[in-house]
C-alpha cells in the first residue's frame, strides 16, 4: 500500500494538474483543505484560507479529504459555498464530514446520470427527469440524514421510502429514484423493496372526471390573449405537454400544410408526429390559414441553457390558473388520449403520437382501454347473436 505522504503528494499535484488551487494539508495528525476560499465578510472576493477538516492523516482519512475538497469545488462553481457549513461546533464535526461524503456521492451519482447514454440523448429530458423524478427525492434523502446522524445506508434508504404514503405515486417514485441510487453506491436493497414502493396504480391516479369536449371549447372562449388561446387549442387538438408546444413545427399549420404536428427532439420524450382529434377543431380554435409562425406564441424564454422544460411548463399551468379554467393543462392531454380511445385508434399508434412507450398508455388509460375492448367484444356479440336470429 503507498504510504500517505507519497499519496498527498499525488494527490495534490493531480488537483494542480486540473487547475485547482486548493490543496490537503498535514497539520500535525490531522488533514485540512487550505487555499483561496469565499471571504467570510465578502463572499464576492477570495483570500487564502484554511479548513480544518478533523480527519486523521491517513489512506483512510486522504480519502475522505478528497472527497470534501471536490465538494468544496463545486460548491464555489456552483455559487454555493457557505462556511456555516464547514465550521461547526466540535460536537457536530463527525456529522460535516459525513455530510460532506452524502454530498459528494450524490453528486457523483449525478454526474453518471447526465452521462448514461441509455437514457434519452435530449438534454433538455434529461434535466426535466432528473428535476421532477430525482432531485425532490434525494432533497429529502439529504434533509433526512442532515436531522437524524444516518449515514447513506441500506436504513437510510429505507426511512426515506416509508416516509411516502402508502400506495402513493410519491412512494413509487421515490423507490425507483432511490433503487438508482443504491445499484450505484453498491447498497443491496431488502427483498421487500419492490412491494413497499409499488401498489400504486397509475390507472387510478388518472381516473378522474375530464373535461368535455363542451367544456373545453368554452374554456377556449374565456382567454382573451389571442396567443395563450393558440397554446389552449394546441394543447386541445394535439394532446401536447405544456411545454411541447413550444418546441414543434407549426409551419403544418399554413395554407395547405397537412396539419401534421411536429415535436422537437429536445422535448421530454424526444421527437414525434401528432395527428389533431378532433380535425374540425384547427378551424373551430383558429389553427389554420396561418402565414407566419414566428410570432403565434407567447414570448417566455425557451433557451434551454438558461431554463428548464419543467418551469416552461409551470408557465402554461399558470396561465390556466390566471384565466380560471376548470381543469389543468395535461387533463387536456388526458382528454385528447381518451378521445383517440374511443374512436378506434390502436393503442400502438396512440401511445407513439403521445411520446411514451405502449406500456405507460396502457397503464395510464387502462379504465378507457378495458371500456373500449369490452364494447367492441360486446358489439360483435349482439351483432353475431342479430345474424343467428335472421337465419
């Protein structure tokens, strides 16, 4: 094994190798992290520094050192140093440090996500997912361990999952996101996992009382801004997620455009066409007939360098809020799938205009499902049983 001065001398010219000009220490038996650090009393300008960290100059406890310098790195990048974080009261020094790890691993843990190619190659789904379907669930991982002592175990996690209602789309959530957590960290999980997170079912969650096709062509007539109008009859006739409709070809919509919407890849679910159900109502919402697209939207910032899919959205949402519609944006969504349900439109085709996979259409609109196959089973027997009367 090196021994820890050959190893805090590799380390630290590894970290001059990147730039970095903070270092590890020896004082004594103990390890620290000294360098330029935020001023206490300006934050803005930096000064030479020292940290004590209370680690024991050891492989061990350089380990743990290197993991609290990378923290602190990407605290500063991040704008988000605070040294009430790092000086604390002796009795709580165990605890920074442990904290200081939690960080650090999660913040690895990221890194693979953003990086894993299997997943979607739209950074913009990417930081959605991981904003909606992650990050409030390992908030609360870190909030957790932060008021409790635990360390990032097995136990941890564990409290973390039965800390969501039982059978709730929380709790199902949260055991995916924390299941990626652990096959990354190495953490074997109880056999009970999967029965504690699931019991959720995704058809009840969507069981829900939406909106007529009544309704909603009167709701259109309750907003009087000519362009949140054009969002409400986009979102109306091609069932697109709220930020969707920022992010698609509506040249389709001109004189003689065959009225085929398409989604950008750098959506949520990557690109896809869209059919209109009902057609009739690109005229009824005044979707056609258009000459130039370049200014049909409202002007919110779509740069996603600068903002997420996610607030994209809330924006939509907001606006329906402002003009007291009666339902939300996705029971539009909601209520364009149920229509393509019953008129036929095979659940394949249905799921790939929607984009996400035939498995989540059937799940979420399963009760519509199961009520459209049962009519038509039901359909072909009255009609069998009409023709043996006749014979």
């Amino acid at each position: 094994m090196m021994d820890e001065n050959q190893k805090l001398l590799n380390i630290n010219r590894d970290l001059a190798s990147k730039g970095i000009k903070l270092r590890i220490e020896k004082r004594g038996n103990n390890l620290n992290i000294r360098g330029p650090l935020p001023d206490k009393k300006s934050p803005n300008l930096s000064k030479v520094q020292r940290i004590s960290l209370k680690l024991p100059y050891s492989n061990n406890g350089l380990e743990e050192a290197k993991k609290a310098l990378e923290l602190i790195v990407f605290q500063i990048k991040k704008s988000q140093f605070c040294w009430s974080y790092w000086i604390k009261e002796k009795n709580n020094s165990s605890n920074q440090i442990q904290n200081s790890n939690l960080d650090a691993e999660i913040e690895r843990f990221k890194k693979k996500f953003f990086s894993d190619t299997s997943r979607s190659k739209s950074p913009a789904s990417k930081i959605s997912t991981w904003q909606s379907a992650y990050k409030p669930y390992i908030n609360r991982l870190i909030r957790f361990s932060t008021k409790s002592n635990l360390k990032l175990s097995e136990e941890l996690l564990l409290k973390i999952l039965l800390s969501y209602k039982e059978n709730s789309r929380s709790r199902q959530q949260c055991g995916i996101a924390l299941s990626a957590l652990a096959r990354h960290l190495g953490l074997e999980l109880p056999e009970s996992w999967k029965r504690l997170q699931s019991g959720y079912g995704i058809h009840q969650s969507n069981f829900r009382e939406l909106p007529s096709d009544e309704e909603i062509i009167n709701s259109f007539k309750l907003i009087p801004n000519t362009k949140w109008r054009f969002v409400f009859g986009l979102m109306a006739t091609y069932g697109l997620r709220n930020h969707e409709v920022f992010f698609s070809d509506l040249s389709c919509l001109k004189k003689g455009g065959d009225k085929i919407l398409r989604v950008f890849p750098k959506t949520k679910t990557g690109e896809h066409q869209v059919w209109p159900f009902h057609p009739e109502w690109i005229n009824l919402f005044e979707l056609d007939n258009i000459t130039d697209t370049s200014n049909l939207l409202p002007s919110i910032k779509t740069d996603l360098r600068y903002t997420t899919l996610q607030h994209i959205g809330r924006r939509v949402s907001e606006q329906f809020r402002r003009y007291k519609i009666s339902f939300t944006p996705y029971d539009l969504r909601h209520a364009w799938a149920v229509r393509t349900i019953l008129i036929g439109l095979p659940n394949t085709v249905a799921a790939k205009m929607m984009g996400h996979s035939v498995s989540i259409h059937t799940k979420t609109y399963h009760h519509w499902i199961t009520r459209r196959d049962q009519q038509l089973a039901v359909d072909s027997a009255l009609s069998r049983g009409k023709n043996q009367l006749n014979e």
